[in-house]
C-alpha cells in the first residue's frame, strides 16, 4: 500500500510538470507570468555584492603627510639652553670652548627671533643709556667656511675692555676701547634703529688721557658716509636685559654682555 501511495505522488507529480511546460510553451504562463522569451539563455542569477566606496584622502591629510619633516631636518635650537651659554661664556671668558660659543651665536642668528622693543633694550628709558662689554668676536672669512663645511668655526674672545654704549633717548652711540684709568679711545656719533637693524654714523672722536679728554671732529669723509648708503650698521640676533648678539657690516658676528655701575667704576669706564 505505501508503494503504491509514493508512485501515486510521483506520477501526479510528472503530470503537474507537464502541464506548466505546455502551459508555458503556448505562451500562457501561470496566473499572468510572463511568456518565456527563448531569444535569451537562461541565466542564474547570483546575489550582487553590495560595493563599498573608498573614501578619497582629504586635502588637509594630503597637506598634512607631506607636510611631515624629513628626517635629516635640523630640529629648531634651544634658545634658552644657547643664551645660558653665552651667559656663562661671558661670566668666565675662556670657560666655555670656542666652538660651543661659535655654534650658540649661529643658532640665536638662524632661529630669526622676533624683534621685541630691542631699542630700549639695549638703550634704556634715559640718558647715559646702557652699556655693553664686546666678550666674543667671529670674523666673517670663519662665517664663510664653517657655511661650506670646512671647519667647526672659530673666533675669540675678545682681549681688550672694549665697551659700547647705546643711548635710546639721545640717539647715541659710543665705541670705546678703555685701559683702566690711563685712557681711553672714544668714537661717538648718532645712531637709528629699525626693527632689527642698528644705522650709526661716528663723528666724534675722543682721546682721554688719565682725567683729561680730548675731543676731535671726525673728518668729512667719515662723518659723510651714511649719506652714500655706507654707514656702518649692526644686524641684531638677539637681545634681553644682559645679553644681545649682532652681525657687523663687514660680516663678522659677536656678542655682548651689559655692564654694571660697579664693574664700570672698578674697571676705570666711570670716573669714581
């Protein structure tokens, strides 16, 4: 009996598939399907994907990648850590090898600081001014092989009391080598100041011998040179309440440090 139940449904089964193929041959489908169209193969169908979009790089992270510092870039100095240089340098002259000294000035220089009312810095609020004692000098012939890779740099601290002295409410300089109280050589004349820059002519010069001074007008040619667009001018580096670092016209580089009342008086700058 269950055999001939399972070839009952079988056969039934067979009809059923006969009956949709003819169905289907002559066009009519079932319940409105639509006639098979034997123009194409059949095909099977297969789940699409669904495709994910790959986000294009931003410009600012394009920016920023190749914005990145290479490795061989020379990090920025520590201007803090080469201004207690130069101060220690100047307390103790000799203390400090010259090419740590040559290195910290070329740092301050390439650092290109901000200039900050450096005038009155150097200058102060009123008359006599300020002075500075010259502590060490590097030539420009140096300057120019150390860029080209020939040598670490050199320079000297300087052996002489050689001694400026800025006067921003006057608009004066003075440039003077000093021999305790056996003399002294003056040059004085105006001075301008632009941003960094320090424009000074010199014309006078004065000769003091133990309490006396002579004064002397400097000659036309010299006191005339800031009218040819050939005064002599510092560039400054950098410069605070005790230190400040300047390039010369002629290209050397040099820093100093400021002077108090009582090393002036000790050292024969001040009459007592």
């Amino acid at each position: 009996m269950v055999v001939q139940s399972v070839s009952r449904t079988h056969t039934c089964l067979l009809r059923a598939q006969t009956c949709r193929v003819t169905a289907n041959r002559k066009g009519l489908g079932h319940r409105g399907s639509l006639p098979i169209n034997r123009a194409q193969p059949y095909r099977i169908s297969r789940p699409v994907r669904p495709v994910t979009a790959v986000a294009e790089p931003s410009q600012e992270s394009k920016t920023s990648s190749s914005a990145k510092p290479s490795a061989s870039a020379k990090p920025a100095p520590d201007t803090q850590k080469v201004v207690e240089l130069l101060k220690a340098a100047a307390k103790r002259p000799g203390s400090v090898p010259k090419a740590a000294v040559f290195a910290a000035l070329r740092d301050l220089e390439a650092a290109k600081l901000p200039e900050d009312d450096w005038v009155h810095k150097l200058g102060g609020t009123k008359s006599p001014g300020r002075r500075w004692k010259l502590v060490y000098t590097v030539g420009s012939d140096a300057l120019t092989a150390a860029n080209k890779g020939e040598s670490k740099g050199s320079g000297y601290y300087f052996p002489l009391q050689a001694v400026q002295r800025w006067d921003a409410e006057a608009s004066e300089i003075e440039n003077g080598v000093y021999f305790g109280w056996l003399g002294a050589l003056l040059f004085s004349g105006p001075f301008s100041m632009k941003g960094k820059k320090l424009d000074f002519t010199f014309e006078d010069l004065s000769l003091r011998l133990g309490p006396k001074t002579f004064k002397f007008g400097l000659p036309t040619s010299v006191g005339g040179e800031k009218q040819k667009g050939k005064s002599p001018f510092f560039l400054f580096a950098y410069v605070d309440d005790n230190i400040c670092v300047a390039r010369g016209r002629g290209g050397g580089l040099a820093f100093w440090v400021r002077t108090t009342p009582t090393w002036e008086v000790s050292r024969g700058i001040i009459a007592k």
